[in-house]
C-alpha cells in the first residue's frame, strides 16, 4: 500500500520513500544506495517530490537524485494508476532521445506498485513563471526564445516516434494512443456555441473550425510528442535552456497545441506574441527549429491559421469548464489539475484571452480563420460577465 501525507505525516512518508527508493536502486545497480539530505521539491497534494544526495560512492549513479511518487488515490484522484503508467512510459520514450532532443530529466529507475520515479536531477533553477515575473523586457525576450527553442527542438526530435512511445506505454499496461484531454476537447467544442448562445452571444460559431481546433489533440499534420503542459510553472530555466517537467498525460499531438499553451498560460498573455498578432518571439523561436522538419510552416498564413486553431482549441475547453451549470474540469475523465493555469482562470483572464486572440485575427486576416475573430470577441464579452 502506498501512503498517503494525510494518514501517516509528510515526515514519515518521505523517511518511507527513502527507503523505498533505497532498495529500488540497489536492485537495479546491485549495490548498496544509502540516500541522505532529502530536499522537498513540492509537489501537488497527491504528489511527493524531492531531490535526495547519493551517500555512498556508487559509480553507476550521479551524486543527486530527483525522486517522484503518486500517491494513494482518493475519491477524486481515480486516475493516479493510469497517470503514473503514462508518466512512466513518456519518461521511458524521452530517455531514449538523442540528449539534444531530450525535453527534461531522464529515467534511471521506476516502481510501479509504489508509483515511484527516480530522476536525473537537472539542478537548481527557477520556473520560466518565476524567471519571467522579474524579467526586464530584453531578458524576457531572450527567455521567450528559449522557451520556443526548447518546444521546437522537442518536437522536430520525435516526429514519427508515436509507436515507439506507444510500444513502451504498453508495457506499462496503458494506452496513449487514447488522449483523455482530447476527449474533453472535443465534448466543449460541441457544447461551448450552444452554452454562449444562451447566455446572449450574438455572433455565429464557426463550429467546422471549432471541431477541427479540438482534433489537433487526436489528429493534426504537426504531430509530436508533448508532456501535455508545457506552460511556464511546468519549464524550469537551466543553465539558459529550458526544461520540462511532469510528463502524467504525455502523449502525441499536434505541436502547434503546446505553442499555443505556452503563449496563453505566460504570466501576462498580453505581452506575448498575441499583442504582434499570432507570431512572435516564441512563436518564430519554435518555427526555427520545426521549419526543417514541416516546410510547409515557412508559409506565414499556414503558420498562422494552425496558431489560431490551437489557441482556440485550448481557449473552448477552458471556456466548457468556467461557464456555469456545466463540467468543470473535476468532472473531466482524468485529473485537469495538471492543466491548473486554465482552471484556475477567472472570468476576467478567460476574458482577456479571447479579446487577445480577437485582436491578434483582426479584420485585415479573414483568410486565416473565418469567423473566429467574431466569436473569439463575442466570447470574450460573456466571460467578462461571468
């Protein structure tokens, strides 16, 4: 049985932990792993991170370590099983990357009946969030470009891997193929015209492209892997590169979906490349590396109809969650929380977003998205209200 924080103390789970790990490691290196100076790196409330230091002189290890665990379940958390069987497989895929192409920390060990991993430790940096808070706006500039470097070096070094990742999630007795996010993406496409309408929208959904936007996350001609929240509480800024963290509903999906999460989960979306229209420092950043791979991204009205479709597609589902007398994402099919930033959005953020991605459309660039400028301001006048 795994523990919990709450039935025996956040001290002892960790010394539990320790232990569990301990005895992991020794039985993937066949020598004797004493870990020591146990450091919380935080977590979720179902989640126990911390970096711990290698005591002993063990060759086969580096000389700190990343531990993760998923703890037990409760009512709300039925999905932890199959979040820790993705993670580790998504962490399995990403270690067998060429290092250039590599979005985090790699595996060295994993226990599925304590749903522990056991990570590199990419070292001590701060959030792309926390980096950006402070940041003046050259610095916050040159940290955008890294951010779109990253995604984009991510994306261009795993396309046409899926079964490779599928493969690995197998063995760990879970399907990736089958995307719960996208699911829900889907359901608020169909749902969130009709919801608006009623609450007094005047302006006509475009809901073909509505319905095209949520396929991004099971189809898409930009397909790669991706953690699933890429956002900026997600990246952590090592050494001046970006990395990623927390892989629980990794998957493959169309890539323009993580630029698209990245740019409206910045800690002020307004300041993005949302206010240069639908390109800018994250987004050519990322397209510098992805270019070679998809030719077809050097068009800028391909580029841009495929940006507006994921902001879109992201901006419906946050919209499906907020609006009242309807789901919220604790009624999703698996744990939203991962994707905390677009629940945790009042009226006034949804608001902002759409008015953003109303402007960055505008009247000169109808070709790009028909209709979408109008409904992403309609949309924008009733989340404000809400």
């Amino acid at each position: 049985m795994v523990a919990t924080v709450e039935s025996v103390g956040r001290g002892r789970v960790v010394e539990s932990t320790l232990a569990a790990v301990e005895r992991l490691l020794q039985r993937r290196t066949g020598m004797e792993t004493i870990l020591v100076d146990p450091e919380d790196l935080g977590g979720s409330g179902r989640t126990l991170v911390m970096r711990a230091r290698v005591a002993h002189n063990n060759f086969s290890l580096p000389r700190t370590v990343v531990v993760k665990q998923l703890l037990d379940a409760d009512a709300t958390d039925a999905d932890l099983g199959e979040a820790f069987a993705r993670e580790a497989a998504a962490y399995k895929f990403a270690t067998a990357l060429p290092v250039d192409s590599r979005p985090g920390p790699t595996l060295l060990a994993s226990d599925p009946e304590q749903r522990i991993l056991v990570l590199s430790d990419l070292g001590v940096g701060d959030s792309v969030a926390a980096v950006l808070a402070r940041a003046e706006t050259m610095a916050a500039g040159t940290l955008l470009a890294a951010w779109g470097q990253a995604l984009g070096r991510m994306h261009a070094g795993t396309v046409g891997r899926e079964d490779d990742l599928s493969a690995l999630a197998r063995r760990e007795h879970t399907d990736v193929r089958h995307d719960p996010v996208g699911c829900e993406a889907a359901r608020a496409a169909d749902s969130v015209p009709g919801r608006l309408a009623d609450l007094g929208m005047v302006a006509p959904a475009p809901t073909e492209l509505l319905r095209k936007a949520a396929s991004l996350f099971t189809g898409g001609p930009y397909r790669a892997f991706s953690p699933s929240d890429v956002g900026p509480d997600n990246a952590v800024v090592i050494d001046g590169g970006v990395r990623f963290l927390d892989y629980e509903w990794a998957g493959f999906r169309d890539a323009t979906l993580d630029v698209g999460y990245a740019m409206l989960t910045y800690p002020n979306p307004l300041r993005t490349g949302l206010e240069d229209g639908l390109s800018g420092t994250l987004v050519e950043s990322w397209r510098s590396e992805v270019v070679r791979i998809w030719p077809r991204l050097d068009d800028d009205v391909t580029l841009l109809r495929h940006m507006a479709a994921a902001l879109t597609a992201w901006l419906v589902l946050a919209t499906y969650w907020h609006l009242p007398d309807g789901p919220d994402s604790q009624d999703a099919g698996f744990d939203a929380g991962h994707l905390h930033a677009l629940t945790e959005w009042s009226g006034a953020d949804l608001a902002d977003r759409w008015q953003a991605l109303a402007a960055a459309l505008g009247p000169e660039m109808p070709q790009v998205a028909p209709g979408l400028a109008e409904f992403a301001a309609g949309a924008a006048d009733i989340a404000r209200k809400l």
